[in-house]
C-alpha cells in the first residue's frame, strides 16, 4: 500500500493530490497523480514509472553476440521486437548489409507474427472488458474470463488469434518466449516444411476472425462517436517508419514525421540518423525520458508513435484488406488526422488484419524454406537497428570494442516516445471526468483506459517488475484525508474513507 501526501509546493498552492498506484491492465507499474485546486479543478495531471531502468548499463561489457538474446529479457509480451531490433544493429557491425533473402524472410514472418500476438493480447485480453462493459462496468468481469463467459465467440477467436502470431514466433525464432532464431547476420535455421503446412492450414480462418475484429471495433466507435472521438484526445505529432515509396513497413524503412494536421515535418530520413532527429529530456518525477524532435525542442517537439501514428503516417498499406480498411479508418476523420486516445484500438485491429495477409504471403516464399543464413563482411564499431514494435518505433543502438565487447548501449522503447502523448490523454481525461469529492473505481479507471489504449510495456520502458494493488487517496491542501479508495491484485474494490 503506498499512500500519497501532498508535497509542500502543492500544499502552499492549496492543492489536493490524487494518486492512483499503480495504473492495472498494463504490462509493468506505473502510477498516475493529480493536483486539484480548491475548486476541484485539474491543475496537474502525471503518468509516473517508479522503476529503475538498468539494461543500457549492464549490456555494457558483454560480447555483441550475446545481445539479440539477453535484450529479449526487457519483456514477457514483445521480446521478438528487441530481439529483431538488437540483431538488425548488429547486422551492421558484422558487415552484413543486406542480409540474405531468407534470413530477411524469416525476420519479417517473425516480427509479423509478433506484432499479430500481440495486437490480439492487447485488444481481447486488456481493452475490450473496457469496451464491450463500459468503463463504470463490475470490476470482477472486466477481465477475458468476464467476455469469455458474455461473449465466448469474441474471447475465443481473440485466443487462437495470438495462439496463432505465438505459432509463427515459435516455428521462426525456435521458442514462443524468448527464442534465438535471428543472430547478427541472419538466421540460424530456415522454416520447416511442417510448420509451413500447420501455419498455411490456419492462416485463412485467422484472417477472417482478423476481418472481424475491425468490424468489431468499427461498431463500437459507430455505437458511441461522442466517446469514442473526444475520450482522451490529445493532438501530438506522428512519428514512424515507412517504405521508401511511403507504405506502411513494420520491419525496416525510413523515418517519417507528421505535424498534429498531417502535414509533413520530414520525410525520407534514414534510420542510423536517429540521433539528428530526436533527442530526450530526463524530468526528476519518473524513470522514463521524454523523446523530442529536435528541430522543435522539448516543449514543442513531442509526439505519438504505434498504430494510431502508424495507420495515418504512411501513404498506403500494402495488403488490400487492411489497406480498404486503412481507407474506412483516415475518412472517419474528415480530412483531418484522428487523435483521440480510443481510436488505438481500431487502428490496432487494421494493423492485426495487415500482419495475417503479410504472413499468409510470406508462407508462399520458397525462400522461406532453404538459402544462405548468415553473412559477415566488413566490420564496424556500432550500429542502429530501429524497427516497428507493436507498440511503435523501437531504435537499438550499440558501440562495441575490438574486443567484440559492448561498449555504449541506447534503447528508445516505443512506449517512451509515447511518454508525453501519454502524459497529455490523461490529462485531457481527468479534466472532463474528474469533477468533485467522490472518488469511485469507475472514475480511477476511465484513467487507466486512457493509458491502456497506448498499450504501454511499462517493463519495456522501465526493465523491472512491480507490484499491482492499487490506493488512491483524496487530501485536501492541509494533508488531511478527505477520501480514500483502495483496489487489490484481484481487482477488488473498497471504500476506507476518511479517518474518524
């Protein structure tokens, strides 16, 4: 339990405190505090990670080779991403640039298998107890179980979906968790006959149900636009690979920037330039950084990365369903970009439906089957490998020694260029709906919901595990207790009020 008092600055503006410890439904911890004025109104809104963050430092000192699998370890639910994007640095070190056709075949059945899991785990296990209950729902359904039991088809098709993108990890990287199948140069082992034929058996129903989770999540925004339109809007620049002919690409490409209208910032910019683009600004309250393009600076130069940035930055998506859907999606929006915080998920289910047509075609590639592995040229002292995780633009960069020894390790996760985008839909939220004394769990979840529509991997962002019961405590500008709520691991919630 982890009561929150108020700090001495906010106890001289006569500010109130809310803290909720830690945000739930999430992957890690984080919590989120508030400052209320004496009219109730919001004066500060904070997402807060409270862990340390040690994997750039002791990935220091460690042979290169060993890197694609250790970093793997920063996360439970998207270990393919920083395993692909570890291994695509060091393609660079080891002088293999390109890669050959089978090892870049395996690669993307991989990562799009990946991104396909876990798009299916955010959406039918995280989201939709949110968004098929409603947010003021009883706590003890909104969880898979509670649609399980109300709507089984819908919990069912949400399993064998990211059963299915766990298949693809395994039949490629050797293990559904934290496998081995790419090493700095390639692959270490083609696809098996008999994991093409188990995958080609499967992939056409998995695009149907695929189909169908964008219906679903279209009908919700069809069934409520108000909400679904305004629930945590926040306005933010857009930030992520492209195809060098501007299609959306989830493994490789150049970096692409869109101004909060869409128009472009830059384009064309190559991903080993990164460090020209975007700097980060470290703030005392939490562990995470703030990204920022530099040609803005910190203030201005925030932005949004992941399937709402990725659906709207890129000019086309290169497989016909999704790209129909992509099409629904940007003219949903009136001619102007979409940025309100729920609109992730129906972007994320566009994004679901392009990764099973992307692997459908891929299983047809012979060169899945047998060709060179591994290649090695010349070496070179660093590299910067940047890929498209589930959760947006991931960049990996590393120096090693002559020694073959890490020497400077640097992780932008996707969840910390989310960081202010975060920051400002709870804000927007809190604004709208937090509006008086009475704190209810409904209220202390319409928070959550705005953070859980980014998705965020806290653990990615932050490398650490954390506890998940959760206190939130209303004091007024003296320190006293004026409410209390407390929800535990198992979801339970209960008043403790104010003291007698």
């Amino acid at each position: 339990m982890n009561l929150e008092t108020a700090s001495p600055s906010a106890q001289a503006g006569g500010l109130r405190r809310v803290a909720i410890d830690p945000v739930s439904r999430v992957e890690g911890h984080g919590k989120v505090t508030i400052l209320l004025d004496a009219d109730h109104r919001v004066q500060q809104v904070r997402l807060h990670i409270v862990e340390f963050r040690g994997f750039e430092k002791f990935i220091e000192g460690r042979p290169y080779w060993e890197v694609p699998v250790m970093v793997q370890r920063l996360c439970g639910i998207c270990p393919v991403s920083h395993h692909l994007a570890a291994s695509k640095a060091f393609d660079r070190v080891v002088g293999a640039m390109p890669i050959s056709p089978t090892a870049e075949a395996m690669r993307r059945l991989m990562h799009y298998g990946q991104v396909m899991q876990s798009h299916a785990l955010h959406f039918f296990y995280l989201a939709s107890p949110d968004l098929l209950f409603g947010f003021d729902s009883e706590v003890g359904r909104r969880n898979i179980v509670g649609v399980a039991a109300a709507y089984p088809e819908v919990a069912k098709q949400g399993v064998l979906l990211r059963k299915f993108g766990q298949e693809v990890i395994r039949a490629t990287a050797g293990k559904r968790i934290h496998g081995t199948g790419s090493v700095p140069g390639g692959v270490n082992k083609p696809l098996a006959l008999e994991d093409k034929a188990l995958l080609q058996r499967d992939v056409a129903t998995m695009k149907r149900w695929a189909q169908g989770a964008v219906e679903l999540a279209k009908k919700l925004h069809a069934a409520d636009p108000a909400l679904y339109d305004r629930f945590g809007s926040a306005p933010a620049a857009m930030l992520s690979l492209v195809r060098a002919d501007g299609a959306m690409d989830l493994y490789d490409g150049v970096i692409r920037a869109r101004d909060a209208d869409g128009s472009l910032l830059f384009d064309g910019a190559s991903d080993q330039g990164y460090l020209d683009l975007i700097g980060e600004e470290v703030k005392p309250w939490t562990y995470m950084k703030f990204p920022f393009l530099k040609s803005r600076g910190p203030e201005a130069g925030w932005y949004r990365v992941g399937p709402l940035a990725r659906v709207q930055n890129c000019d086309f998506i290169p497989s016909p369903l999704a790209e129909a859907e992509r099409r629904e999606f940007i003219a949903w929006g009136r001619g102007a970009p979409v940025h309100a915080a729920l609109a992730y998920h129906w972007a994320r289910m566009i994004e679901m439906l392009h990764c099973v047509e992307v692997i459908e075609t891929l299983l047809e590639a012979p060169e899945l089957l047998a060709g060179e592995l591994v290649r090695s040229g010349e070496r070179r002292r660093g590299g910067i490998g940047v890929i498209e995780a589930p959760r947006g633009t991931l960049i990996h960069h590393y120096e090693v020694g002559a020694d073959d020894l890490v020497t400077m390790c640097n992780l932008i996760v996707s969840t910390t260029h989310n960081n202010q985008a975060m920051n400002e839909a709870v804000r927007a939220v809190a604004r709208e709906h937090l509006d008086g004394h009475e704190l209810t769990e409904g209220l202390l979840n319409r928070i959550e919901v705005a953070i859980r529509a980014y998705d965020p991997c806290l653990s990615c962002a932050t490398h650490a595990i954390g506890r998940m019961p959760l206190v939130a405590t209303l004091l007024d500008h003296e320190g006293r207790v004026l409410d209390e709520v407390e929800k535990d691991s198992q979801g339970g919630f209960t008043r403790t009020g104010a003291p007698t």
